[in-house]
C-alpha cells in the first residue's frame, strides 16, 4: 500500500508531487518540525510535541498553520489513512510560497505536511539490548538549536560521519571540548561521582521532549540529578552513557570514539529510565 501523506491541504500518495519549488522551506530551509511517536495507536507526549512546534514558530515569526484542534484531527486521520498502530509521524511546517528572496513577508501562508513510517519494534529492542555506539565530532550548528528548524546540514553530516564510521551516533562538542547533544538526540551521562547529567537546554541544544519527561522521572526516582555539561572526557571515563530522542527513547551508549563505557553493555540507569518513559505514557 502507497504511503499517504498530508500536504499542503491535501491527502494524498506521498510520492504525489504537491510541494511548490517557491515553497521557502524547500528554497532555504525555512521551517520547522516535530517528530512524534505512535505506540499502539497513541501518540506519545503529544501535547509537548505541539507547544514545542508552536515554540518553534514563534520564535522564528511563521504563523500558525492552523488551529491545534484541527491540527490533531489532521494528525489522526493521516494515521487512520496509513493504517498503522506503531509509527513515526513526521510533521513539518514551512513559512510558505513566495518569489525566491530572502527576507519575507510576516503574512506569508504556512505550508503544513504530514508524513508517517512505520516504526520497526525489532530495531528498538536490538538498540535497548545492544546499545549503539558513538563517534565525537565537532558542533558545527547556529546559536538557536532550541529552534526546531529543518535546517539540518551539520546534524546530516555528523550523522553521516557516525554512518562511515559504522556507528549510529555522533555527538557533538562544542569550542570548550563539551558535549551538546547528538546528531539527532540528546546526550546524557552518569558520571563517575554517580551524577546523571545533562546539558542545560539553552541555545546549544534542542530540549528534546524525552529529555523533560526523563528529567522528571529522574526527579521521582530520587536520581542524583544534575543539569550540567560534561566534556567529552568525562564522557569517556562516565559510569553510563545514553542518548535520548522521541524515535526511541533512550538509546544506550555502550562505545564514544571506541572506548568502551562503563563495562561496554547498556547501563542499569539507562534501562531503569526507559521502562519508566514508557509507564510515564501508559499513564498519560
Ligand atoms: C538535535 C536533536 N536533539 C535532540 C533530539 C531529541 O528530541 P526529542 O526527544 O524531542 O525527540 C532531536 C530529535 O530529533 C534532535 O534532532
């Protein structure tokens, strides 16, 4: 069956063209976007997903593509559409259409497209019982990765860099010789005092929506918990390592540059704050 996807008004075959080659998003990478997972039929942190989308939006002045209520019903019927219970729904707003210059109008009409793929659960549970591994590469991003935007070079090429390194990660270190995040992901440590840490969310990072739930649930746990960046080496030498994004939770780190962490298998904190993602939404 052809995949269905939502464009611009439209449902439609996503191999369909629909996109105007003046659509700014595709011209100059103008917009933003959200990932958000389907389990079983409901969609994970949804309410998170679309504050962070209208985050996004307002701080790069592109209006709203339209209501959140109908943005939902969009949501739901390109799922009923596609048929799928687990998956990843791709959601994407670009400022609009408009002759190729690049400053632009505030009234320009926003460009909303909806894309779904199914999500492989063998992939997720060979990652939560292997790990991945990790190369370092240097952060090469703007000031605003809080932004959500599908201006991606950087991220692209220091995944690929983790893709010819035969590694599924690459995270990424800033001028100081400390992490920021993943190519797609959050990075997080327990560090050899037995600190869980994490980056701070200012402009260095996206604040990843599976990063806030953990933070909670870390809060709950009673985790020694600090919101504080660590450096590459203190990566290395971490009791635990683990990346974090709405694709599939958490992602233990087992290698960074091919130095094993901690005894190179998933850490015990890594797996206890998965499950516990996972309840958060049972829940929810
Ligand atoms: C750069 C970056 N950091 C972090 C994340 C994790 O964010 P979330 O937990 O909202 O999926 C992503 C996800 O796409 C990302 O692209």
């Amino acid at each position: 069956m052809s995949r269905i996807a939502y464009i611009d008004g439209r449902y439609q075959p996503l191999t369909w063209p629909g996109i105007q080659v003046e659509d700014r998003g595709y011209q100059f990478s103008d917009g933003v976007y959200e990932v958000v997972r389907l389990r079983d039929g409901n969609l994970l942190d949804e309410e998170r997903h679309l504050d962070r989308l209208d985050y996004s939006l307002q701080e790069l002045s592109i209006g709203q593509p339209m209501s959140r209520p109908a943005l939902k019903l969009v949501m739901r019927e390109v799922l009923r559409r596609n048929r799928l219970q687990n998956a990843i729904l791709y959601i994407q707003v670009s400022r609009g259409v408009a002759p190729r210059e690049h400053s632009f109008e505030e009234s320009l009409k926003p460009v909303l497209v909806m894309t779904v793929r199914p999500l492989s659960a063998s992939k997720r549970e060979a990652i939560h019982r292997d790990g991945i591994e990790v190369i370092s590469v240097p952060d090469q991003r703007w000031a605003r990765c809080d932004i959500k935007s599908i201006s991606l070079l950087p991220n692209i090429l220091a995944r690929q860099k983790a893709r010819d390194a035969k590694v599924q990660e690459a995270w990424q270190i800033d001028e100081q010789g400390m992490v920021t995040e993943g190519a797609a992901t959050n990075a997080w440590i327990v560090d050899s005092g037995g600190f869980l840490r994490t980056r701070p969310a200012r402009g260095e990072i996206l604040n990843g929506i599976v990063r806030q739930v953990l933070l909670q649930c870390a809060e709950q746990a009673g985790l020694k918990l600090k919101q504080e960046a660590f450096s590459l080496d203190e990566a290395k030498a971490a009791k635990e390592a683990f990346s974090t994004a709405s694709t599939m939770a958490v992602f233990p780190v087992v290698s960074i540059d091919g130095v094993k962490i901690g005894n190179g298998k998933p850490g015990d904190i890594a797996q206890k704050l998965a499950a516990a993602y996972e309840r958060v939404n049972e829940t929810s």
